[in-house]
C-alpha cells in the first residue's frame, strides 16, 4: 500500500511512520509533495479537518493520502482549546506560544485534567476514507518539562505513564501511550482489513 502523507510536521510524520509500518506490511509512505498548498482546516470537527487535509493531496496528486487531526480538551477551559490546538495562541503561533498561553490561562487553577483525541484518516482516489479515533487521558503540568517530541508533550502527563511528560519519553514510549499511536494503530487494522477484502 503506498500512502502521501498529508502532514509538513517531521514530528508527526515520523510518529505515524513508526506506527503505520508496524501494522501494515509492504507500506510505502511518500512525502507530501513539496509546495502543495496547505488547505484551510475549516471543518467543525476533527474528522472533517483530517478529511479536508486528505483530499487536498488526493485531488492535487491523485493518490491515496493520510492525515489526521488532533485536539487538546482542557476540563478546566470548558474542552478548549480543541479544535484550536495548533493556533491556541492566534495564527501563525508557534509551539512555545500555544504552551505560553495555556499555562497562563490555568494559572493557579488546581483541575488540570485534560485529554488529546485524534481522528487519523486515508482518503483514497475513488472518494472513499477509512478512518479512526485514539484518546489520551491525562493532567496539564504547571511548567514544560522534557526536550522530545513537539506541540504540547513537554506539559502533558499521560494518566497510564509513571509520571513523565509526553516530552521526556522515547518516541517508542510516546507511541505506546499517546492518542496518535492509538489512532494510528487502530487505522491500520482497518487498512489491513480493507487490502485483505
């Protein structure tokens, strides 16, 4: 199966590889093509940005592309900022601005519950997608902590970690625990299920 993936972030590509090429053999996942525009993620929910991404690839090249997206539900901030996650601090703000404004909006707040979900999704040429959902529950720390991964890991702790940010464990670790290796592993058992039909 050979898949574009949607996604500019090394980050993130490099996660969904991992999990993808564990679950699927004879995988192939190809770059997205260098300046293919990045869509307007316009969609009111998580699939329909994952959607919207796919297809974007799908109609500029005509392959099968992957993409997903994720949202960071805060209790204490009534599940923002969600959809926003990735420009929680205004367009164009980077990881250490969207961090900077959710440690300042949970200032002296004592419920740092939160949770990631994320819906990974391949859209194929005919106009069909398969897609799935990967949660991960856990608590907002009050300063950032480690110097892996990317986004928000370095303040999220994982209720079934031993206490590490997403930030301060391996790439294997993160993948074992986090909403995207969870979505991306349940996906490729749905991609496996679609080949062998």
């Amino acid at each position: 199966m050979r898949l574009v993936l949607a996604t500019t972030n090394r980050g993130k590509a490099a996660e969904l590889a991992d999990v993808l090429a564990a679950g699927l053999e004879d995988l192939v996942l190809v770059p997205r093509p260098p300046g293919l525009p990045e869509p307007e993620e316009d969609g009111d929910t998580l699939a329909a940005n994952a959607r919207i991404k796919a297809r974007a690839v799908v109609e500029a090249i005509g392959e099968a592309a992957v993409a997903d997206d994720t949202g960071l539900e805060v209790d204490a901030l009534d599940g923002r900022p969600g959809l926003f996650a990735a420009r929680f601090a205004g367009p164009g703000a980077t990881f250490a601005d969207n961090i900077a404004k959710l440690l300042a909006e949970l200032d002296g707040v004592q419920d740092r519950r939160a949770r990631w979900r994320t819906v990974a999704l391949v859209s194929f040429p005919d106009g069909t997608d398969v897609q799935a959902e990967g949660t991960c529950d856990g608590v907002i720390t009050e300063a950032p902590r480690g110097a892996g991964g990317f986004g928000y890991d370095p303040v999220f702790v994982p209720d079934e970690g031993d206490g590490r940010t997403l930030a301060e464990l391996s790439r294997q670790e993160k993948n074992a625990l986090s909403h995207r290796g969870r979505a991306f592993r349940a996906l490729a058992e749905r991609l496996a299920g679609v080949v062998s039909a």
